[in-house]
C-alpha cells in the first residue's frame, strides 16, 4: 500500500491547542502532552543530539545511543518510541515515506542508515532479490509469537521457509462514500465505476497508484486484482480512459478534499476509511463484493543496517503486545495478532470497516510483486493520467 | 612583470574554483549520469542495468500528451506572470514613493521564505469546499468548484512565480533613463505611444529574462498541477517523478530529462535572440 506523506499531519492545530487547553488546566499531565502532540518525540530527537538523552539502565547488549526507522506517516504512537528510548537510552529517529518505491530506491541506493523499515508484503520478494533484507533471527524477537498471528498474513513474510519479516498490521482497499451526497447504497467495485461516471461525476477520486487504480478497474470485469493479461489490462484501460473526464482527481490526498465535501467518493485504504468514518459518520467504508485487494505491512531489517542490535531491540519491544495495542489504537489499522487484539475494546473490534466480514475479506487478493514491478500496468497508467 | 602576471591569473583561477567545483560535482556529473542511465535498461526488479541502446529515445513517443501538456503550459503560465507582474513592477520602479520602495519589494519577495510546497497546500485549502466556495454559499452562490480546474493551476503558477517575473522587470525599469520619457512627449508622442516605444522596449531584456525563468522552471513543475489540478492533467514533471519513484524505469526517465533539458536550452537561446533583436541592437544612450 502506499500512502501519501501528506496523509495528515500527526496533530493538527486546533487539536494541538486544545491538547495545551487541557495541560493548562491540569486535565492532563505534562507527559501525556507531549505524547499526545509529538512534541515528547521531537524533544527525544532533539536531546539526542544535546547528548541529554538517558543513558541505558540494564541493557544485556550494547545497543548503542541511537538507530533510525523508515516507516509511514501517522503510522506509531510517538509514545512507544519514547518509552523505548526510556527503557533502553536508544534514541530513535523517525523517516517518514509516501510510497513503498521510494523506500526500495533509497534502499537500494544504500547508506539509508534504517536499522528497522516497514515493507508492504508485495515488496519483500524484490528487497530478497535484491539481496537487502535481513533473514531474521527470531531468537532475538522472543516477543513474536508465530502462533498467535494469523497465518495468512504472516506467509507474506516468509521465503522458502526464511523469515524476513514479522507483520505490523493489515488492511484493505475499498472504497469510501459520502452517504449524505451520494445515496444510493452501493456494495461493488462496478457501483463505484458506474456511479463515478453518474451521479459521482466529478466528485470522485481514485489513486494515483498502478496498483490499486487498475486492479479495482479489473475488478469491474470480474478479472484479477493482480491481472497481467493483455486483453482484460485492455479492458481496464477503456474503462479508465472513459472514467478520467468524470474524475475530481487522482489522487493518494484523499482525507482533505473527503472532508472538505469537494469529493463525494474515494478508493480508500482501510485507516484512511477508519478515519474519515470516526471523524464524519456520513462517510461509509465499502469493499467491493467482487474482490480487490487485502495488504499487510512488515516489520523487516535491512542488512546493511548500522545498529541491528537495536533494530531488533526495537522491533522485540514493538511486537509485546500491551505495546502493539497502543499502536493500534494510535493509527487505526487492524492487527494481525490474536494477543493484540485480545486487548482492543470491544467497539475496536466490532468495527466493520477494522475487522470485516468473512464473506467480503475471503475473495480479496494480495498484491503481487510482479504486478508492481510490470512495465506494462506503469505504461498504461501513464496513458490513463495524460488521457 | 612577469610575477604579477602569473599572481593575476593564480587568482582568478581561485576565484573561480568554488564555482567550477560546485557546477562540475553538481551539474555536470549528474548529467553525465543521466546520460549514460539515457542509454541503458530497465532492470527486471526496476533502475537501471548497462547497456547501450536508443530505444529510451525511441519510446519517446509514449510520453507525446505530457510532453505536448507542459509546452503549452510553460509559456501560457509565463505570459499569464507577465500580465499580473508588469504593471506591479512598472508601479515599484516608476511611480512608488522613494520610501515605501524597499518595504513594497521586500512584501514580494517574502513569501519567497517558504516552501513552494507549503503555500500550495495552503491554496488547496483556499480553494477548497471549506474556503472560497463556502463564503460565496452565504451570498447564494452554491456548489461552485474551484480546486482541480485549470483555473485553480494557473492560479497556482502565477501566484508561485510572480516574484521571479517581477524582480528583472522592475531592475530594467528601474534603469530607464526619465529622460527619454520625456523627450518622447515633447516629441507629441501619446502616452500609449510612449509607452510602447520607450518603456516597454526598453525594458524587454527584464521582460525575456522573466519570461525564460519562468517558462524554464515550469517546463519541470510538477506540484502545482497535481495539488490544484488534481492531477488530472499530465505534464513531464509529473511523468519524471512517475518513471523515478513509481514504475522505477530510470533509464526511459533518463531520456526525457535529457530530452527535457535540451528543450530547456532551445527556450534560452530563442529569448535571448528575440531579447537582443527587439531592444539590445536599438539601445540609445544620451550621455
């Protein structure tokens, strides 16, 4: 999945004002405040370089003062990263990404300085030919455990029976509707189609993606998310090509313009969907009954990592679950643990956009690598935006 | 004699070191590097593998609309500039009080401080349903769309460049000799008549040298189209960030930054001939 840089501050302004509102009259601690507005990381970040950060208290290894982690915007809670610098002196530097290609390029490219990054499962089978990511040692992640995580997820992170990578969270693609202005229920990637070109003329928005943007098309045909066939990728591009003029945008940015009511529709990324709902109830989040795509982001470690005994430090601490839990609550996604997601609330875990259906997650499909990486779905995508 | 010669020409070649060493390590290899990434292929898992082909160059084609987009909007963009710039400059180097000059220039460059990026977004917002459109909903004017027209990108492009179109054209006017304004009405020329003969000729080189900044940057824009048009309309800059960070074909990406940067040059060169026919060849000077 990818997602924008932009996909939304970590604390917006108000938010930020109000938070300090509340310090001021004591409703919450000084702590709380700085976790809740970022500014508790920014501090860590910044005390590193003082040279003021704690010095670690019973590590059993050397870990080192700092390491550095590549991961997505509004994806942690600033607080786990500080309670880790807490527990271990390790300060950690946070790099944000828009897309899982700029984090394979930078990579690529060596020298990232990551110790710890968060690949989506269709990019891990590129970064193992490519001969930068880390079989792990899951001696070192006595926190993991293979059987309380949901196997379907945890398969994307293994090659040949070598892990690489141990699941952060997953998540769907569908969808989201503005009820209030676009009536009509609607439960299919063809409604979304139909309706773009109808009553959603020129309020909706699809991603500035391949992946997702031709796969939902396909899955209009009935076709596979993952199609490489000439004839139906065709397809999907008559039926692009005849969308374009009706579309607001496309576009990743899609929480702004939802909000503001200048889109009425969007694909959406399950956080995205989880969000605007919780935040403008009007907005529905829906998966298309035809299929489209499931995704799980990973925890992996590049080999040319500087301080990997960190990385896996951090990455041992990320996946206790009483930690996991936070950040899950923090960005909205849901977990692959069955441990964690013991210790969600109730409301969490009954939401329908977090946790779906069986019948509508069973036809769902990974993406695949080679559907990134195919010249041909870049091409067409390329001729559907200068259409 | 001797001596002094060769101290002389010690240090202008050290004078000019930083800013050879500065274009060579960030010009010129980069360029070089794209050249040869120009020629190459496209690795199965994406970048770029050595070899030694035109059909980067061939493929050209592929690219026509974004290509055929951007050279329509790089000199709509710039005039567009030109309009709203001339008269805020002609106003600064003319008619402005003495004292108020600095304070009105430094207005303009100001928001030069921050981000191109930061202000754009900022537009988003202006524009968007929660901005404009909904303070003409409380005098009856409803549903209007402001954002992801092209409206909206000119909009963007002109507020984002003005100061680089402003700038040269208020230092040309600047130096414009009173003079010969007033010898032109003493002559019974009209005051349009004056001002295209005189003012406006003599301030072209600024005029070009505006022009050829803005049409250049604009030939790589990519933000303002795809944050205030939606990026709905294709330009090259747009089709570059797609081939690097995208579909990762650096090779293909190559050959349209090259292809791009001698388009770049072609437009220097046809406004310097254009700015040297129309004002430098006529120059007159009264002293």
């Amino acid at each position: 999945m990818s997602k924008s840089y932009r996909d939304g501050l970590p604390i917006t302004s108000e938010e930020f004002v109000s938070q300090l509102m509340r310090l001021k009259r004591g409703s919450i601690g000084r702590r709380d405040f700085l976790g809740l507005t970022g500014l508790g990381i920014a501090t860590a970040v910044l005390g590193r370089e003082l040279g003021l950060s704690p010095t670690p208290v019973n590590a059993a290894e050397n870990l080192g003062d700092r390491m550095s982690i590549a991961t997505w915007p509004n994806y942690h809670d600033p607080a786990t990263f500080e309670n880790f610098t807490k527990d271990t002196g390790v300060a950690v530097q946070v790099n944000v990404f828009g897309s899982n290609e700029e984090m394979l390029a930078k990579l690529q490219a060596g020298g990232s300085g990551w110790s710890l990054y968060v690949p989506t499962n269709y990019t891990i089978s590129t970064y193992k030919k490519l001969d930068i990511i880390e079989p792990l040692d899951m001696s070192k992640l006595g926190n993991f455990d293979s059987k309380s995580e949901d196997g379907r997820f945890t398969a994307e992170g293994a090659i040949d029976g070598v892990v690489y990578a141990v699941p952060k969270n997953w998540g769907t693609t569908g969808f989201a509707v503005n009820t209030k202005k676009l009536a009509k229920p609607m439960t299919t990637w063809k409604d979304f189609w139909d309706v773009a070109m109808a009553e959603g003329d020129g309020r909706t928005m699809v991603h500035d993606y391949q992946l997702t943007t031709i796969g939902n098309a396909l899955k209009y045909f009935g076709f596979s998310f993952n199609s490489l066939k000439s004839d139906e990728l065709a397809k999907a591009e008559e039926l692009l090509i005849k969308a374009k003029p009706h579309l607001f945008a496309v576009s990743s940015d899609y929480q702004p313009p939802m909000r503001a009511g200048d889109a009425w529709m969007t694909m959406c990324w399950t956080n995205d969907g989880a969000q605007l709902n919780r935040d403008i109830p009007d907005i529905a989040y829906v998966l298309g009954k035809e299929g489209g795509e499931i995704w799980t982001d990973f925890y992996a470690i590049p080999k040319d990592a500087p301080n990997k005994p960190a990385g896996y430090a951090l990455l041992n601490y990320l996946m206790n679950p009483q930690v996991a839990v936070k950040e899950h609550l923090a960005n909205g996604a849901p977990s692959t643990d069955a441990r964690v997601n013991a210790l969600l609330p109730k409301e969490v875990l009954d939401n329908p956009i977090l946790y779906p259906a069986a019948d509508l997650l069973s036809p769902l499909e990974f993406g695949a690598a080679a559907t990134l990486t195919d010249p041909a779905r870049a091409e067409l995508m390329a001729r559907f935006k200068s259409a | 004699m001797h001596g002094s010669a060769f101290r002389h020409k010690l240090l202008t070649v050290l004078l000019l070191a930083p800013a050879t060493v500065w274009l060579v390590v960030f010009l010129v290899l980069p360029f070089v590097a794209i050249v040869v990434f120009s020629v190459g292929e496209r690795a199965p898992e994406g970048g770029y593998q050595a070899a030694f082909t035109m059909a980067q160059y061939a493929n050209l084609p592929a690219r026509a609309t974004a290509f055929w987009n951007t050279l329509i909007l790089a000199p709509v963009g710039a005039f567009a500039c030109l309009l709203v710039a001339y008269p805020v400059a002609y106003y600064l180097a003319l008619r402005a009080p003495e004292r108020w000059r600095l304070i009105l220039l430094a207005l303009i460059v100001i928001p030069f401080w921050t981000s191109l990026l930061m202000r754009t977004y900022a537009w988003m917002y202006i524009l968007g349903g929660r901005g404009i459109p909904a303070l003409l909903s409380y005098i009856g004017i409803e549903d209007l769309r402001l954002i992801n027209t092209p409206g909206a990108v000119l909009l963007g492009i002109v507020y984002g460049y003005l100061p680089l179109m402003i700038l040269p054209i208020y230092v040309s006017l600047e130096r414009l000799d009173r003079r010969l304004l007033e010898a032109s009405a003493d002559l019974g020329a009209k005051p349009l008549s004056t001002f295209v003969g005189v003012t406006l000729r003599l301030s072209l080189p600024g005029v070009m040298t505006g022009l050829s900044l803005v049409m250049i940057l604009l030939l790589g824009e990519y933000l303002i189209p795809s944050l205030l048009g939606g990026g709905k309309v294709f330009f090259i800059g747009n089709a570059l960030v797609d081939l690097f960070l995208q579909s990762r074909n650096w090779p293909f990406g190559s050959a349209i930054a090259v292809t791009l940067v001698f388009v770049s040059v072609v437009v220097l060169i046809i406004a310097n001939r254009v700015s040297t026919r129309f004002s430098g060849a006529r120059q007159v000077d009264l002293i």
